[in-house]
C-alpha cells in the first residue's frame, strides 16, 4: 500500500531570505510526514491488527465447530484445522526529494526558475504468513472417542454453568437410566429413551439452584490386605509414592492401606426428604435420607439384578466422549423439509408412524436454525451447507451458553495434539 504526499515549497529567486525561510518550513513539515508515518508500524501496527486476527480466529473457530456438528447431523465426516502459527512481517519504505519546477518563457531557462516541488513517498506492506494444521492424527482421534473421566466431570459441575446442562451434554446415563443414549451416536430409527432422565435431572437442578447439593472430594483409605513381615525403608518410600501407606490393624499386624480423594455429592439436611430429593432418588433409585451419595464411573450393575431394594448410595455415570457429545448436540438442527425429503438425514418415527422431531432431547439446551437465501442478520454465528444457513441465534442464550462451553472443551482437546500431521501454511497478500 503506497501513498504519496505531495507538497509544494516555493522559492522565489528574486526574494532568497523570504524563499530561503518558506522551503526550510516546508522541508520540515515534510520530514515531520515521513516521522509520523514511520511511527504507524511498530506499536500502532500491533494495536491495528492483534484484535482483528484475534476476532478472526474467533469466528472461523466457532464457525468449524458448528460446521462439524452439521455435518454429523448428516452423517457426514467431520474435519478440522487448528491456526498453529501467525507470523505477519510489516515494513515501511520512505522517500522525499525536491524536483526543480521551470518555467518556459523562452530565454535563458535558469531565469526563469520559478519554484522547487518537494515530494514524498510513504510505503506500507503488511505480509501475514498463516499456518493451518489438520487434526487428524491418531493422539487427536483418540482424545475425540475417549469418554470424559470422573475429575473431569466434577471439575465442570464446580463451573458456572447449570448442572443439568453439564449432565445432559455429558452422559450416557445415570444409574442406568438413559439419556437419549442412541442420540450420541449416527441417528437411528429406534426412538430414544430421555424422558425419566430428564425429570431427575430437573430435580437436580433446582436442588443445585437453592444451594442444597454440593460436589466434592473427600480423603477415603482403602484396604489392600496385610502384610505379612516389617517393611523396609526401601518398602515406605516405595508405598508413599504410589498413595500407599502401613496402618497397625487390630490384631496388631500392619495392613497396607490406599489413600485417595473420592468425588461425592452432599445434601443439605434441609433437603434430605424434600419433594425434588424424593423425586430425584425415585427416578435415580437412590436411598433417601442419605447426607452424601458416591460418584463413580460404570459401578452398578446395569440390569439392576443386585440393588438393594430401598436404593443405592451412589451416582453412577457413564460419560460421553467429545464425539458423542457433538453427535448428540447435533439432533438439535433445524433440518430442512426438502433435506428430510431426499433423504438426507435418518428418519426417526414412532410407534404410529409420526416422524420424532429429535430436537426434543436437546430442547432448552442446543438449537440450530436453517433457512436458505441470504446470511441471517441475527446470527451469532452461521455457516453455509447444502444451500441452506445454519446458524445461532444471538438471543438464544441457552444454545449461546452450550456452544461457548464446547468451544471451550472442544480446545482443550485440540490444544493437546504433538503428532506430526502435515501443515498448510498460507502467505497471504499484501495489503
């Protein structure tokens, strides 16, 4: 990008001092022009263009994640490319010279010298270097089929956001009873189970919104067995490292012992029997009347053959992987009825042959809108497939709460890739 400043400085010759004063004038205003223009590139430069490749970073990454759940509503094979590198290199080409102005009176040229004429030159480049890189390396497909662990379940339910929207993005189920679990996958034709989840989570959300429930971690030693001579040193140090400690049992014997945090959730003694803890332990099959209930991973039994008839003191979850999540969030679309039509997407009916519209599982929670034609001018964000715009709504805060949650997850996962997958790296124009 070049601009030119021209700036005219007379100097009449008949008049030197006068003319002398006017061109050093004018020769100072224009080095003070070229100065100024130089100061426009170090930190002006970066005040000009961090926030714009930040804002654009931004969009495209929360346009990629909603293009990737569009394509899983279609069966589609999702696709990804993380921005690795920025590197921009600005520069800055000054110029200023006089060039004689004459006049053509006839004569001698030189007494008819009438003015000189000053000229700068500011150029400007901005060279942006930009590198994409495909996640699609077997760490990053690992992390995306890998179900979220127990920490990483209680860690989200200390966030801000809903428990409820936490579970229902997160499990498969809970002690068993289903949440849409053939929704967090390729669409079937079987209707899915999600009502009764729905309902105990509803209770566990207004219990969590009083401040009646509280997850947590507390210190528990689990018994490994005796042992049978003195342990060493070299045996202490060994066990400590591991979480195992010697405790003197009551027959004076010493027992091996493993210490570890163990995640519950503690109810309030003003809740104990209250009508959303009743509901929550009959949808749950929880014992009622219990202070704090166990968190675990895949615990029970899943045909319930060996539950205790009053209930169980447990939360039993089976978590979802990012991928689940994604395809479950996905049911959420706004499908259009000329896709349904040409067969674009898995019909669902039920048992009096009604199509199951699935953005019942995700109401209140995800909801993407469809409409062909132009961009909609209230989208958050939207991107184009199949002729049609799917998009966000800006004041639908639910689905903005959700996705800014994904997006955050969805990094986490991204951000952990090392394998030595191929990198695209665009050099962009100048501007």
């Amino acid at each position: 990008m070049g601009e030119r400043l021209p700036v005219k400085i007379t100097m009449q010759k008949n008049n030197a001092s006068y003319g002398c004063n006017r061109f050093t004038s004018c020769l100072m205003i224009g080095m003070v022009c070229l100065l100024v223009a130089g100061c426009a590139t170090g930190p002006r430069s970066l005040e000009a263009n961090r926030l714009i490749y930040n804002e654009a970073i931004k969009s495209t990454g929360e346009a990629q994640l909603l293009l990737n759940i569009v394509r899983l509503r279609y069966n589609d094979t999702p696709s990804s490319l993380a921005v690795s590198a920025i590197a921009t290199q600005s520069e800055v080409q000054k110029s200023f010279q006089l060039a004689p102005f004459f006049g053509v009176s006839g004569g001698d040229p030189a007494q008819h010298f009438a003015a000189l004429l000053p000229q700068a030159q500011i150029s400007t480049t901005d060279r942006p270097t930009i590198t994409l890189t495909p996640l699609d390396d077997q760490e990053f497909t690992r992390k995306l089929f890998t179900p979220m662990t127990l920490d990483g379940v209680l860690y989200l339910t200390k966030t801000t956001w809903p428990i409820s929207t936490v579970f229902r993005l997160w499990l498969e189920n809970l002690n068993w009873v289903s949440n849409a679990q053939n929704g967090s996958g390729p669409t079937l034709k079987s209707l899915p189970d999600y009502t009764e989840f729905l309902r105990g989570i509803n209770a566990l959300q207004v219990l969590q919104d009083r401040g009646h429930i509280v997850f947590s971690t507390e210190e528990r030693e689990e018994p490994q067995g005796t042992v049978a001579t003195v342990p060493t040193a070299h045996d202490l140090l060994d066990a400590a490292k591991e979480g195992y400690e010697f405790h003197p049992d009551h027959n004076s014997a010493l027992a091996l012992v493993k210490k570890g945090r163990q995640p519950v959730m503690r109810v309030h003694p003003e809740a104990l029997t209250s009508a959303e803890m009743r509901e929550l332990a009959q949808v749950f099959g929880l014992r009622l009347g219990l202070s704090k209930y166990d968190l675990k991973i895949e615990n029970l039994d899943p045909f319930k053959i060996n539950h205790p008839s009053d209930g169980v003191d447990v939360l039993d979850l089976e978590t979802r992987s990012l991928l689940q999540v994604l395809y479950f969030v996905s049911k959420g679309l706004d499908v259009p009825v000329e896709h349904m039509k040409r067969g674009f997407v898995q019909a669902t009916t039920d048992e009096t042959g009604q199509p199951f519209d699935w953005r019942k599982i995700t109401d209140k929670l995800f909801h993407v809108y469809s409409v062909s034609g132009d961009r909609p001018s209230n989208a958050h964000v939207a991107v184009k497939y199949l002729d049609y715009w799917f998009y966000i709504d800006k004041a639908d805060q639910d689905t903005m709460a959700t996705f800014s949650l994904l997006m955050q997850l969805a990094r986490l996962e991204t951000n952990g890739k090392t394998g030595l997958g191929p990198a695209l790296t665009l050099p962009l124009g100048g501007r």
